[in-house]
C-alpha cells in the first residue's frame, strides 16, 4: 500500500522521509496519507482504493458498510509540522451534510478558495505524538485568560477582553475571539505591541511565561496578525511520545509543531479560525465552534493484550491500535471483519500470510484477512470504529 505525500508550506522537509526511508528534499512534507480520499487516495498494488472499494465493498467490512455505506470512513494520516497551522474546527456530520449541500445548491467549486465544505463528511480526529508535539487545543477558563491579558499592561487589550468578566462563559469568549479576527491597523498595532511587552517575560515559567512564549512564537510565522489575540485565549499544551488528543466536532485547535499519527474520519473540512491567509467564514465558524471553556484531557493507550494497545475514543469512524512488536511477541491482528490499515514506523514485522513490512512501509488487509505478525517493531492499525 502506497500513500500520497501533502506538500503544504506548514511541513517539515526531514520527518516524514526519516519515517518513510525517503530522499529528503528542499519541499516540505506536511501529510503522509494513507486512505481513500478521492482527493488523494493511497494505491493498493499499483490500484486506487477508493475504485477498489467501489467494485467491492465488502473489503472495508459489512458492519462498516451498514454504518457508512461503500467507502472507507477512515484516513491515517503521518503529519510532521514545522511552522503553526491555522486555527480550526471541525462540523458535525449534520452541519457538513447540510453545508455541503448549500454550497453545491449556490453553484461553489470544489476548488473554490472560498469553497468551506469539500465533502459531507465530520471530521474528528486523534493527534497521536511521535515526538514532543505542541499544540493548541480549546478554550482557558475566561477569567484565567483575562487576568493573563491584563498583566501585559496595555489598556486597550484590557478593554478589549473585558467581555470575559463582564459576560464570562462561553458568550464572552465567543465575543473577544471574534473581535480579535477583525485585521485592522489599530488591532495588527496591538498585536505589536502587546508582543513586544511579552518577550521580556517569554523566559518565565508558569502560566504567563507560556502565554508569553506562545505570543512571541506565533509572531515569527504571522507578524502582525490580530488573530494570534484569539489565539492567546487557548489552551497550549506539549504531549509526549505515546499521548494522544481527541478533537471532536466544534473544537477550536491548531497544530504548532511535532511529528504524529493522526487518525480521522474520511473527509477534508476545515472551518479556518486564524492564522491563515486563506478564507475565513465567520457565520459558519460561529455555528460550528463550542466555546465553552475546559481543560485539555490527553488520550493514552490501554493494552489489550502483549505487544497490543488500544487508544479509546467515541468516534465510531476510526479506530487505532499501537503495537510494540520484540522478541517472543506474536500479535493478532485486531478487527479482523474490518478493512485495515497497517503502518510500520520502527524496526520491521511479518505476517503469517508471509508479508514483511519494514519501517514506512503500510499494508491494506481486507476484512476477513486474519493475520498475525512477529517481528521487532513499532507500528499503528486504523479500522473503522464500529
């Protein structure tokens, strides 16, 4: 199985070629994709997926199929970032389903810049970190975020989140973080200078110095940019190597740099929020967003059995599975009436069918495939989640 590379400006040049045992070039490797998105479908012996499916779809599983119809409802994704991507949330299936169908009814192309829905799929995801992985995710108690602001000592910031006092909750943090997307001069001259106060105190630990630290950092990639403000009421956090966060419909992220295994249901809609260039739908934005505050609470894996772990989530879409492969461990592969995907990221395994796979190298196993694999490695298994 053969996966499609995304070369988006955000990515790094080395990892994704360290993993896949590639020659690194001068372009940015953000994606590693490995699904049957018709945008960007891997290839099985040389055949596109998604036609695969198509002609027979029992390969992805009959409980699938019952659930989701003839397609995969996964994508697995290899992502190494390099620089911050944009601020984003993801629609329910309802809002995609019903977005998705407005904007073909107004005659918008796929490829229009200011198209939203490109397909009528969700998006929930799980980020898993293959490195130390930075990112933002969801919104900091508004008070918190307010007593933040206050300290850099600029009055018109204060005025500008006084909302988080005075109306609090989710109605204030809705009202400041869209105040903050408006690019004026007078908002992109606060920025500057609420910037320039932090980096004296960018050094400091605790919750200022990482707010500081955060302004300062998103400055370099968007110098100016009012929406790094919106930013500033997030919720930063780094995971390790073997933690995971669950992003559900709604939830405002942004990815700001570190190698991982993302997991997701099958499609490609992003509502962007910031920090981008691109379009930003405010209407839609406000209708998809949850902006209730709440802290960041990390997926680790549960173990199922030696050399086999499990990262729980509620998504019924996706399901991902860690195994850690040495000497004297065999592992039966998991959700054997589901089409899998099987990527190798360390060392090397085989498969009592006789395949061996080594590191970067991926596998799609049919649903009724039942294999077990031996061999010293570490490797990831995507299924659908029913």
């Amino acid at each position: 199985m053969s996966g499609a590379i995304q070369h988006y400006a955000w990515g790094s040049t080395t990892a994704i070629p360290e993993i896949l045992g590639t020659e690194a070039t001068s372009e940015p490797q953000a994606e590693y994709w490995l699904g049957a998105h018709s945008s960007a479908p891997s290839t099985v012996d040389g055949r596109p997926l998604d036609e695969l499916i198509a002609q027979q779809p029992t390969i992805v599983g009959n409980a699938s199929v019952q659930a989701f119809g003839p397609c995969l409802p996964y994508l697995l994704k290899v992502l190494a970032a390099n620089r911050p991507l944009s601020l984003q949330a993801h629609p329910t299936r309802e809002q995609a389903e019903e977005g998705f169908a407005l904007e073909n009814s107004l005659g918008i192309a796929l490829d229009d810049p200011k198209r939203t829905y490109k397909d009528a799929w969700p998006k929930p995801e799980l980020m898993l970190a293959l490195t130390p992985f930075d990112a933002l995710c969801g919104f900091r108690d508004s008070l918190l975020t307010a007593e933040l602001f206050e300290r850099v000592g600029i009055p018109a910031l204060d005025q500008m989140v006084a909302p988080l006092r005075m109306r609090g909750g989710s109605a204030g943090l809705m009202e400041v973080f869209l105040d903050a997307l408006g690019q004026t001069d007078e908002r992109r001259d606060l920025v500057n200078e609420t910037v320039a106060r932090c980096l004296p105190h960018s050094d400091e630990q605790g919750d200022f110095g990482e707010f500081c630290r955060t302004a300062v950092m998103l400055d370099e990639f968007y110098p100016g940019d009012s929406s790094i403000l919106a930013a500033l009421m997030m919720n930063r956090f780094t995971m390790q190597p073997g933690e995971g966060v669950f992003l559900p419909a709604g939830n405002m992220h942004a990815y700001l740099k570190g190698t991982g295994i993302e997991i997701m249901a099958n499609s490609d809609n992003v509502l962007r929020g910031g920090l981008t260039p691109k379009h930003i739908d405010v209407d839609a934005l406000v209708s998809v967003v949850d902006f209730d505050a709440a802290p960041v609470e990390l997926v680790r894996a549960v173990q199922e059995a030696p050399g086999l772990s499990r990262y729980p989530t509620p998504a019924p879409e996706f399901a991902l599975w860690q195994l850690d492969l040495a000497d004297g461990i065999e592992v039966r592969l998991p959700a054997v009436d589901l089409g899998r995907t099987l990527l190798v990221v360390e060392g090397s395994l085989t498969g009592s069918d006789g395949t061996t796979l080594t590191k970067g190298q991926a596998a799609f196993l049919e649903a009724g495939e039942d294999v077990t694999v031996t061999g010293t490695a570490t490797a990831f298994l995507a299924a659908p989640g029913v």
